[in-house]
C-alpha cells in the first residue's frame, strides 16, 4: 500500500494535478460545525447543503466501504497574472518549515494583485472571479481523477472508487485539511504554504486501505486581513461565513432578488469575489495553472461593464460555452451587471446601457436596471 501510495502521487503529478494527498474519511468534528452553521441558516437559499447533510458528513454513504480519500489541488491562477519577482523570498518564508505565521509573510499589494485591486478601483471595469475567467473545472478535474483511477486499477487490480469534483455533497476542505493539502484560513478557504489559496479541489473516495498523510497545521497567526477586507462583512469572525452576505453567494448562488442593502457594496463585481485572496498574504505563493483550461477566455481580465450589459442572450451561452459562468443563466448575469453599473460613474454610455435594459424581458433584470437607474438620478 505504501508503494501504491508512492505511485499514485507520481502518477496525479503526470496528469497535470498540482498536489495529491490521502486522508481517511472520519468527519465528525467538522460535521459539528457544519451543524452548528446549517442552524444559524447561515447558507441561506443553499437549501442542497442542508438536503445532503448526511452524505457530506459521511463519505462511506457516497461509497459504501470507502476507507480514504485521495484529494487533489489543481492551481489555477492565469498565466498572465503572475508576476515573478513576487517569489523571491520563497525560500525566506516557505520553504524554512519553521512554524511561522501568516505575520512573517509581508504586505500583499506590491505584487500581482495590485492589477486586480486597481480592476476593482476602475468602476467600469467588470471583476470576474479569478477561478471563472478559463473553462468550468468540474471536467478537466473530474477527467483526470478518472484517468488516476484507470491507473490505479491497472496496478492494484478490481477497487471500489467515486470521483468527486464538488459536483457530490463532500467536505472537500476538511478532507484536504486531513489530508495535509493546507490548513483552513480565517476566511473559511484551505491554504497552502506553497500554493496560497487559488487552487481547485477533487476527491478520489477509494475503498483501499492506503497510507494516510499528516494533518497541515495552521499559519494564519494574529493575522486578520481576510476579514477586514470583505466589502460586507461576510466573515463574521475567524474561520467563520455567512453566506448569506458573501459577494459570490450573492451573485452566483442567489438566484433572485439581490438584497438593496448589499447592492452597494458589491461594486463592479459581476461574478464572485476575490477579496479576501487578494489580501492573503500566503498569496504570494500562488502557483501559476499549468493546465491551459484555465487561461482567460473573452477578454474576462480586461473586460467593461457596458461591454458585458450589450451582449445577446446567444452571445452569453456562446462565449460562456464550458465556463463555471453558464451555470448563473442570462438573466442572472444581466442582473449581476445592472447592479454593478448602478455602482459604475455616471456617463452617457452607462445610463444609455441601462436605459436599453429596462424594458428588459425579465422582471428580475428590470427590478435592478430600476435601481441603478434610480442610483445616477435617472429614469
């Protein structure tokens, strides 16, 4: 099992995976505190966390005799995001393995988030989610856990497994905790000493009684930057969320009305929110993808706001054609950017953009067309 173990982690660094590590599947402290959050309604309209609670706090009922998980991280940060000279000091604060926190790591703005702090600043600019401006990574992930099970089954003979790419109700977090891929951050979010926090998880549930990996323990020290920064205040308090006032439950998840008393705060961001990464500073460790999935598609870096607001219902499903961003649906999407250009200067070109809008089929995309109009002073 030990060799087999080896060997998978060969095999996941040939398929692309940035990291793989095994963990068994026992849960049930974090499945005390997911209680604890499904009580306080804190996932708000995620009615599908509280459905699947068991399942997610037992990974032996997603596969009856499940005995590990192999977690996979899968760095995406774009190629044309990173900046190089930010790594100088790797060896100074990452690769020391010396227990020190979050505190030793240094400012953050000096380096490749500056860009996307200067996008956010820019109000006609759209923000879009860093992890969203490539390919949805459900099937590139999901495509290469396949192919690590084909493997492992050529040499160790017939096993049980279930691919997981957070399309099953799993506690991919914890399980990547236990496994030792990072530790939880403040921000609720696993980092990694090596590879920050933009990365993606997978999970190989197998029935193979695999060596498993130490624990990470946690470097966030004294350090609150996470929290100080989200525009609402969604982070309530370290290692605690409440969905129900984060920007990406607000402009992906929600599906309605977006409440007015957030609206405000949102922004130019038209599709999740990076916020509490970009202030990260174990960030300065982000690994660029090595998978070109994840490159930028549609000029999602460089986009504007009115730019977006033009597009045609088929422009939307064409261009967004394999990308996470399909799933939020046209009207969602219009939704998302009449608030932000409710945000936006005021100037001929996006009142022009709103007015076009508000005889909009949609009576979601009308409510927040009305209100942004009503935001610069216009009918």
């Amino acid at each position: 099992m030990a060799a087999l173990a080896a060997s998978i982690k060969s095999w996941g660094a040939e398929l692309g995976l940035s990291a793989l590590a095994i963990t068994d599947v026992d849960l049930a402290p974090a499945a005390a505190r997911l209680d604890e959050w499904l009580a306080a309604g804190r996932h708000g309209d995620m009615a599908y966390m509280a459905r699947h609670r068991a399942l997610r706090a037992a990974p032996e009922l997603l596969l009856p005799g499940a005995l590990r998980a192999i977690c996979a991280r899968v760095d995406y940060l774009p190629g044309d995001q990173t900046d190089q000279t930010d790594r100088a000091d790797r060896a100074d604060v990452c690769d020391a393995r010396d227990g020190r926190d979050m505190d030793d790591v240094g400012d953050r703005r000096d380096a490749w988030p500056a860009r996307e702090w200067a996008r956010l600043a820019e109000g006609n600019a759209a923000a879009v989610a860093l992890y969203a401006r490539g390919r949805d990574y459900h099937k590139t992930l999901r495509a290469r856990l396949q192919r690590l099970a084909d493997r492992i089954g050529a040499a160790a003979g017939t096993f049980r497994y279930r691919v997981c790419t957070d399309s099953a109700p799993v506690m991919e977090v914890e399980l990547a905790r236990k496994a030792g891929l990072g530790w939880r951050g403040k921000h609720t979010l696993l980092l990694s000493r090596d590879a920050g926090s933009l990365f993606f998880l997978g999970e190989l549930l197998v029935d193979l009684p695999l060596p498993v990996d130490q624990a990470a323990t946690d470097h966030c020290g004294t350090c609150r930057r996470c929290i100080d920064v989200c525009p609402t205040r969604a982070i309530t308090g370290p290692y605690r969320l409440d969905a129900r006032r984060c920007i990406s439950y607000l402009t992906i998840e929600l599906r309605g009305t977006i409440p007015v008393e957030w609206r405000a705060a949102i922004g130019n961001r038209v599709y999740g929110c990076d916020d509490c990464q970009l202030a990260c500073p174990w960030n300065k460790f982000a690994r660029r993808a090595r998978l070109p999935d994840f490159d930028v598609r549609n000029g999602l870096d460089r986009a504007t706001l009115v730019e977006l607001f033009g597009w045609s219902e088929s422009d939307f499903r064409a261009r967004h054609a394999g990308s996470a961003i399909l799933r939020l649906g046209y009207a969602g999407w219009l939704r998302n950017l009449a608030v932000a250009l409710g945000n936006a200067p005021r100037s001929a070109a996006v009142l022009n953009a709103l007015r076009d809008r508000a005889g909009d089929p949609s009576e979601l995309v009308r409510e927040h067309v009305a209100w942004a109009l009503e935001r610069h002073g216009a009918t």
